[in-house]
C-alpha cells in the first residue's frame, strides 16, 4: 500500500458516488485520511461521511468543521460535487441557471473559503476541482453545464494566483465522459440506452468511456506533493477527445 498521503487529511465533495467516491478510494488507498462531504451520504464507504449540501453555506463551515475537529488538520480539498443540465439557452430557465451556477460554481467557493483557515496551515496543501471538457470544447446542448465548468477553470487559475504565496496549490482535472451513476442516469433516460452509450463512446477518439478511476488517478497526482510544480493549470482525462478532434480511423 501507498504511503504518499500518510498523516494527511484530504475532503472530498460529492464523494459519496462516481468520480468522487472513486478519488476518495485512490487517496485513502495512498495513505490519506479521508472525509467525505456530500448531500447524500449513503453511497459512501470506509470513509468519515459528514452530510452538507455544497448551496448550503451553514452546513458547508459546519461539515468542515467537524473534519478539522475530529483529524486536527486538513491539507487537500477536492472539490468535485456537481450537477448537470442539458440544453441550449433557450432550454433552461433562469431558476436553472442560478441553481447549477450555485452547486458547481459558488459551491466552490464556499467549500474553499471554509477550508482556507486549516489548508493554511498545512505543509502540503493542494485544492484540486473537478472540471469537464465542457470548459475548452463546444458540446451541443450543454450551455449551462459548459458555462459552469468555464467558470471554473477560470476560479481555478484565479485561486493558485491568490493563493500561490501562502503554499496553497490549486490546479483542476478535466474529464471526458465518464463511466459514473451520473452518466447511468442519463443513458436510462434515453430513448435507446444502448445507442445513446454507442454514440458517447464513439465521440471520445480512445473509443470508450474514461473510468472513474482514471480521472481519480490524475487528481491524486495533483494532490500530492509529487506536483508541487504545477499551480492553476489542469490535466485533462478525455481519451483525446480535447485535442484531436477527429477519431483516428
Ligand atoms: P455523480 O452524480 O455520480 O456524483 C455526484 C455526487 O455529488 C453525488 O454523490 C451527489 O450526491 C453529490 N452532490 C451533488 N450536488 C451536491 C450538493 N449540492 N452538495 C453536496 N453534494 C452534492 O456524478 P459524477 O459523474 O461522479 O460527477 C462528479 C463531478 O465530475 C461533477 O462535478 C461533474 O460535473 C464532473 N464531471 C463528470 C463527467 C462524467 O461524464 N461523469 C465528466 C466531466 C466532469
């Protein structure tokens, strides 16, 4: 077993399914000591669970709270917890807007500002966001989702500015589309599951969908002291889907 996290505490939102649950396995997996923030807590396993919605600035400070008050310290926040939206600007109402700006935006933010305090006394501390393709490519019928994950590679690279002197790094990952409950909810509401999973795996050029565990491997690179290096910038886990365009034939 991996000692890379030992006497480290890391908080990983949304924690408690997909692609959180998978990174808060990987860095308990490493050593870390891990704790997991979540508005629905029951996917979480082996790991300290505290419920707080992310929208929820109360329960947010009080969630973080309890982590510092039960490890003593706390040294990386991931902050993943996120929702989708699907469709153009004509298809989402302004409620809509607020409320996925709120969850996948300002629920950063709020995350962030409670940890601050603890991260800044850490030795190691590293913030790292779960961000989406969504950001850098032009996905059709994901306007709102797009905005939001914009929103946040652009805070990402705001935070490490901010934040740079005091040794906190902030950097994000980007995910392709990934294998999660999320992504399974999705395909059951489509007309033809199996096509629709067809056509998700023939738009990323490696041919499948990226695992969970492949996006948890980045971010526990970006954790770790190992990048001590790399501040406000981020590693994409898309199988090409970025930057070559086109699948290979
Ligand atoms: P998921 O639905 O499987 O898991 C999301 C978790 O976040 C759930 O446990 C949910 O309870 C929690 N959550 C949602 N809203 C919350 C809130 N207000 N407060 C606290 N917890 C909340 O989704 P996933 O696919 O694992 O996605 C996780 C992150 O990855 C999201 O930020 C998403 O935008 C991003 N992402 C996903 C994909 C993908 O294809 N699955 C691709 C790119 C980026």
């Amino acid at each position: 077993m991996s000692t890379e996290f030992d006497g480290l505490v890391a908080v990983v939102t949304g924690g408690a399914s997909g692609i959180g649950a998978a990174i808060a396995a990987e860095l308990g997996a490493r050593g870390a000591t891990v704790a997991v923030l979540d508005r629905d807590v029951s996917g979480a396993a082996d790991v300290f669970a505290v419920t707080a919605d992310v929208t929820d600035d109360s329960s947010v400070q009080a969630a973080i709270d309890a982590v510092v008050a039960r490890f003593g310290r706390l040294d990386v926040v991931v902050n993943n917890a996120g929702i989708g939206a699907q469709g153009g600007v004509e298809d989402n109402t302004d409620a809509e807007w607020h409320r996925v700006f709120d969850v996948n935006v300002v629920g950063m933010v709020r995350v962030t500002r409670a940890a601050l305090p603890a991260l800044r006394k850490s030795p190691a501390a590293a913030i790292v966001n779960t961000c989406s393709v969504a950001a850098n490519v032009g996905l059709p019928q994901r306007a709102l989702y797009s905005a939001t994950k914009g929103a946040v590679l652009s805070l990402t690279r705001a935070m490490a500015a901010d934040h740079l002197r005091e040794g906190i790094r902030v950097n994000c990952v980007n995910p392709g589309t990934a294998d999660t409950p999320w992504v399974g909810r999705l395909l059951s509401a489509a007309a033809d599951p199996v096509a629709e999973r067809a056509a998700l795996e023939a738009r990323q050029p490696h041919g499948r969908l990226v695992s969970a565990a492949e996006v948890a491997d980045a971010v526990a690179y970006l954790a770790s002291p190992r990048s001590r290096s790399t501040t406000g910038t981020s590693i994409t886990v898309d199988g090409g889907l970025e930057s070559l365009r086109l699948r290979p034939a």
